[in-house]
C-alpha cells in the first residue's frame, strides 16, 4: 500500500529530526512492504525566507493532498522581531486551525531504561509513568479575539479566551475513547473556581461522561495539576483540558519522563488524518551539529503509523526499536548519563532503524 506524507522539516533542529525519521519510516516501509512518498513542503522561518510566507498556499493544498503531515519544528530568533501574525509559530497554529486539527494527543511515558533521567526521586516513578494529554487545539485563548488598546494606564493588550459547547463536547468525547482504550481514568483540568470558561467546559465534560459509565472522571484546577504531576505523575490516565493547559502541563510531564527530547504528539481531527510532531521546539542553537534528540519525531513517525494508516504491528515495531537502543546503552546528550553511550542524531537514527 502507498501513503502520501507532507513533511514540513521546518527550521533549527528540524530537518535533521526529520531526516532520522524519514530513515526509519523507509525502513519500516521495505521490512512490512509498504510504501511512503514524501512530499516535502515549506512552513515556518525558512518558508518566510523563500516565499515571504509562513504557511505558503501550496504548503496546505499539498497538506490536504496527502494522507498525513510529519512536522519537525519551527521557528528561530532570526524571525523573532517579526509581528505576532508574521512569525514562525503562526504556521503551526494556521496549520492546525485550516486543517481542522481540534485534537492534541500527547502521551509521556517513562521508559524503564531512563529513569536515571527523571528528575524525580525513584520511588515517585516506580513502576513507570504512562499518562496521555488530549490537548484541545484549535479553540481558547490561542484563537480568540486579540488585540490592543489604550488604556489610562499606557497601552493594554489582551487575548480572550472562548469555549463553545460543541468545541469542549468533541474534545471530551474523543478524551473520553481514548480512556477507555486505556485505564478508563480522566482528568479534566481546568480553572472552574475563576474563570467562566472553564465552567462550562466542566458542565460540557460532566454532560458527554453520562455517555462513558465506566470511566471514572474526576476534575482537577490546572495549578494542582501543576503540582499533582510532579508530586504523584503515576495518579493519571488520561488528561484532557483547554489549548493553553495543555500546552504547560505537557512540557511538564515531558520533563517528568527525562526529557522533551522524547514525546510525541499527534493532532487530529477525528477520523485518520493527522499532524504529526516532537512537542519540543526547533532548538536552533542545536540545529546542525547533529546532537539533537530524534527520538520525539520517530516516535510521531510510529504515531502516524497507529492512528492514521492503522499499522499497529509496524508501529509497534518502530517502538520497540526505540528501546532496544536505549536498552543498549545509548544516549543522545539531552539523556545522557555516566557509562552510558554518547550518539549523534544520524548515529541514533541509523541505530533505530536497524533495530526495526
Ligand atoms: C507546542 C508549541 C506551540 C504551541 C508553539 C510553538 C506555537 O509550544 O506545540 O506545544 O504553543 O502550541
Ligand atoms: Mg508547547
């Protein structure tokens, strides 16, 4: 079978990543008998280089065109003087607003091999963390009204943040499945005790639970959620709240798990197609020395693999490769511990792909 993928490879870190990724999808592809097409399009810093744009038309018709995205990661301070709506990260945000991608999944697991790397005391960790962030992502704060005024007091600026019932009810619904796949445990987190928003998202989440019986949810304000993650991560399931929770807590819990040099993330839209991508940034002070992490975007590559073409053996495959090379002692400097191997980007991608 073929299958169609845009690849965004964006700025600093980002091609490199990619390129590891790509590697082990063609192997995967000769191993299972599949084939991959990469169809290799401009979003980001480098796309305002070229074309004046982040996010050229023909970057999202060829987006559209295909049957999934593999993303690195955008942005740099070369372009970091440009106005809100100019900048680098605003490819990423249309990319998702245009291609309808309201859901964020990003799991954190703790791999047994790694928990030198977590900064928590063992026995907070014992026994692995295994938790998954749905992240809501195309509404709330990101997307609302925005903008600036004069105020008495000097020039104000503000963003709004607006939830609507249909908005929160997808989010939940899709957060509610995924539980059931999994411990049937949901968080919701939210800022209910201020914020009128997050009361209805709690009303909304309370609603569609009706519908899951067997999943026990319970509601959690975000600043206790900060601190429950790092005092107790192994006390969650599922987590599922606004766009801009989602994004705090889930460089949390990257951290948690050793490093953010290690989550994926998927967003969808219901049904198969999907974006996928590292959760960290293009880290451009590391960008062409190959010592990036490829392991976030390789696992994205095996998420793609799951939820958008339904290869679950082939995705497990790429995740087992991933800890047959850390089980073998190596590291890439974000995780690097005494007597463990040193490995460079193309080295740890050449490793994993082996090891499919
Ligand atoms: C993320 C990133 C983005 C976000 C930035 C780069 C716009 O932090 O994907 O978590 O805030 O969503
Ligand atoms: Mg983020």
């Amino acid at each position: 079978m073929e299958y169609k993928i845009a690849v965004i490879s964006g700025d600093g870190i980002g091609p490199e990543i990619i390129e590891e990724a790509k590697k082990v999808l063609l192997k995967v592809g000769s191993k299972f008998g599949h084939s991959f097409v990469f169809n290799h399009v401009l979003a980001g810093g480098c796309a305002i280089d070229a074309t004046g744009e982040c996010l050229p038309e023909k970057t999202l018709s060829i987006c559209c065109d295909c049957d999934s995205v593999l993303l690195g990661a955008v942005g740099g301070p070369k372009w970091d003087d440009l106005p809100g709506d100019k900048r680098p990260e605003k490819a990423l945000l249309g990319l998702r607003q245009e291609l309808g991608l309201y859901a964020n999944l990003r799991p954190a697991l703790l791999f047994p091999e790694l928990s030198d790397a977590c900064p928590l005391k063992p026995e907070l960790v014992e026994g692995g963390v295994d938790l998954l962030v749905v992240r809501e992502l195309t509404g709330g704060i990101y997307f609302g009204e925005k903008g600036q005024c004069e105020t008495e007091c000097g020039t104000g600026a503000y963003d709004v943040e607006l939830y609507t019932e249909k908005e929160v009810e997808r989010i939940a619904r899709l957060a509610f499945n995924m539980a059931m796949k999994r411990n049937k445990k949901l968080t919701s987190v939210d800022k209910a005790n201020v914020l009128e928003s997050s009361r209805l998202w709690r009303r909304v989440v309370n609603r569609v639970s009706e519908d899951f019986p067997e999943v026990e949810l319970s509601h959690m304000y975000v600043d206790n959620a900060a601190m429950q993650l790092v005092r107790d991560p192994k006390q969650f399931d599922v987590i599922v709240t606004s766009n801009m929770f989602g994004d705090i807590l889930s460089d949390e819990a990257g951290m948690v798990v050793g490093s953010i040099g290690l989550l994926p993330s998927a967003s969808m839209r219901g049904g198969s197609f999907g974006m996928y991508e590292p959760i960290h940034g293009s880290a451009p002070d590391l960008g062409g020395k190959d010592v990036a992490n490829p392991i976030a975007t390789i696992l994205s590559a095996a998420m793609m693999l799951r939820y958008s073409f339904g290869l679950s053996e082939e995705a497990d495959a790429v995740e087992g490769a991933v800890k047959e090379f850390l089980k073998a002692g190596y590291r890439t400097q974000d995780i690097m511990t005494e007597g463990m191997k040193l490995t460079g980007t193309r080295e740890a991608g050449d490793r994993i792909a082996d090891a499919i």
